[in-house]
C-alpha cells in the first residue's frame, strides 16, 4: 500500500470515527431495529451465516443472531487466531456458554466450539468503519478481517448505518468488495 493510500484511510477512519460519535445512543438504536428488519428476509435463504459480535459504534445486529439460532440454519461469530493473526469462524449455539470476550474485547466463541471454513458460508454479515456504494469496505486497519474474507465464498453483505456510507473509499485490488450494502435505508446489490 502506497503511503498516500494508507494515509488518505487513516484520515477518513478518523473523520467517520468522529461522525459516529456523534449519533446519539437511541438513534443506533432505532437504526439498528431498522437494519436488522431489512436483512431479516435476507437470511431466510442462506443456511450458514457468518455473524459479527458489534462494538458499541456499530449497528447492533445481535437480535438477528439470537433470532437465527433456534432455526435449523448454522450460525457463526468470528474468533481471532493469535497464532496466525487472522479471524476463522467458530458455529455458535448457545450465546451463554459459547462466547467469551476475545482479544480486542469482542464477543467470540471458546475454542470449543466447532470451526466451519470460510468457504461454507452461505451469507457472511461484514461490519467497517466505513462502505461505499461500490462494494468498497474499510476496516480498522489491521488487516484481520480481511483474510477472513478473501476466503470467504458466500454472499459478503456489508451492514452500516447511514452515517458510514461516503462516496469512494481509495481501494487496492487485494480488497474483497461486499455483494451487498445494507443499511437502516436501503438494501443494495453492488454492481459487478
């Protein structure tokens, strides 16, 4: 990545990151009702779903996971793997004896529940700091993520309120583009 890449992301993380401050608590909340309404039909046809654990400035998507789970579909949560420095995905099926706080303090499954591979993933619910309308996702800015998804093989559904979606966000041709954008407004297939 070219240094004025890495810093034009670094400045937009920080101009997002104060944005999202700015929302109030119940606006995410009611954006986040809003949000997991219009997936909701969305995971009706995918058997295996990778979820996300949201952090507190993220669109709370943790009903749809506690909805999914008593159906027969498989439902998973990312868990960090210090030894390769990436995420793999752990089934959850119960959220109070599978899930411990991970390394970066986010919901994760014990590594006692089963692994499912990247590639088994029906739909996979893909958080950011930040989307564009063409797929474009920006994470934190480690890089974890990112491995996760390369592998993945299922629908990528980028979930983020409003307030994140900017017009461009600078991309490398390594970067995985989401299938879909979903927010509290819209649903949005991105243009191949």
């Amino acid at each position: 990545m070219t240094v004025d890449l890495n810093g034009q992301k670094g400045a937009l993380r920080k101009q997002l990151r104060e944005a999202l401050q700015k929302l109030s608590p119940a606006v995410r909340a009611a954006e986040s009702i809003e949000l997991c309404d219009r997936l909701e039909p969305q995971l009706q046809s995918a058997r295996t779903i990778l979820f996300f654990a949201p952090l507190p400035e993220e669109p709370d998507v943790w009903p749809l996971l506690e909805k999914m789970l008593p159906t027969k579909k498989i439902c998973a949560l990312p868990a960090f793997n210090s030894t390769a420095r990436t995420y793999l995905a752990r089934q959850v099926r119960n959220l109070t004896s599978d899930l411990s706080a991970g390394k970066f303090g986010i919901r994760e499954p014990s590594a006692t529940c089963g692994e499912i591979r990247p590639d088994q993933f029906d739909l996979v619910l893909v958080p950011a700091v930040a989307f564009d309308w063409h797929g474009h996702r920006l994470g934190r800015g480690g890089g974890f993520y990112d491995r996760l998804l390369a592998k993945a093989h299922g629908i990528k559904c980028g979930v983020a309120f409003d307030a994140q979606m900017v017009k461009a966000i600078p991309a490398e041709t390594h970067d995985v583009r989401m299938d879909f954008i979903a927010t509290p407004s819209r649903l949005v297939k991105v243009a191949g």
